[in-house]
C-alpha cells in the first residue's frame, strides 16, 4: 500500500552508526542498542530493511522463530505461544521523517517479503500499554494487527502482543 512511495531495501554495513544514532534517539519507544548488540543483532535477523539516500530515514529488523539465543523476554513470549512467526524487533523512523509513511513501507516490505517465500505467515510485533503508546496501538490496528495477549516485559513497562495473518 505505501511502499511504492518509498524505495525499502536492505541496511548497508555503512548505515549502521547512523542506525544506531535514530535508535538511541528514540528511546523509550524503542530499546536502547550498542555496537554489539546491533551487530548481533543484524547477524540473526530476517530482515535489515531501510529507507533513505545520502541519510538513513528509516529502519526495521525482524527475527525468525527458532532462534535460540536469547532475544528477550517478547521473542521468547511468541516462541512460548507460536511455532512459527516473524517478529519485528524494531522499527525506527528519524524525527525529521515521522508520519509520512516510512514506517507503513517497511511493513509492507516485511510483508511482501514473507508472501513471496515459504516459511511463517504470521507477523507479530508489541506496543507498550504502559507507558501507553496510543499513536503504534492506533497504526497497528490500521494495518490490521490484533492483540494476542500482553505482558509485563520489565517492572514498570506492560506490552500488547500483536500479530497479523500475512496470506
């Protein structure tokens, strides 16, 4: 739906200070990532995806199920609940960017992508209850997401689990 606007395609190994910089800069909406917990990161990931030209806009990761190393307390939520999913660990946009269909692009990129392959056709991702994130509740339900349970992922911070069917 939106992607056409906006040319989605993979992180380069160049962007990734750049990454890192838009991902600090939006904490608490997203966690906090240093060097190495990005790289490792990106080593298991499904998708690295991206948006921009001279200046990363926009980024997302998604994980596969069946990682076994520990990718926190909401991957490990879904591998309690699912056998086979996608799940996005992060999507950031830049300030400068925000609300103008970034984020909607990588999604259907994501989406795209697990049409066009076998494998999982479930797509989930969470959204903070607590503090309550109204706007990510509101564009999650606009493409179609459903909460599924939700969690306590730290003291002090409540999730909706959210997943989407991909057919």
């Amino acid at each position: 739906m939106c992607a056409a606007r906006f040319v989605v395609r993979d992180l380069r190994r160049e962007e990734r200070d750049e990454a890192l910089r838009i991902n600090n800069d939006n904490v608490p909406a997203v966690s906090h990532l240093d060097p190495h917990e990005l790289e490792s990161d990106l080593a298991r990931a499904r998708h690295a995806l991206a948006i921009g030209g001279a200046h990363l806009e926009a980024f997302c990761i998604t994980f596969p199920s069946g990682v076994r190393e520990n990718l926190g307390v909401n991957y490990a939520w879904f591998s309690a609940h699912f056998d086979e999913f996608v799940y996005l660990d992060r999507v950031v946009v830049d300030a400068p960017h925000r609300s103008g269909g970034r984020g909607a692009a990588l999604y259907d990129a994501v989406e795209a992508s697990m049409r066009a392959a076998p494998g999982p056709r479930l797509f989930t991702c969470e959204v903070n209850l607590r503090p309550r994130n109204d706007g990510s509740l509101r564009f999650h339900e606009r493409l179609g997401f459903t909460r599924v349970g939700e969690q306590e992922s730290k003291p002090g911070l409540v999730v909706a689990m959210l997943a989407k069917s991909v057919d």
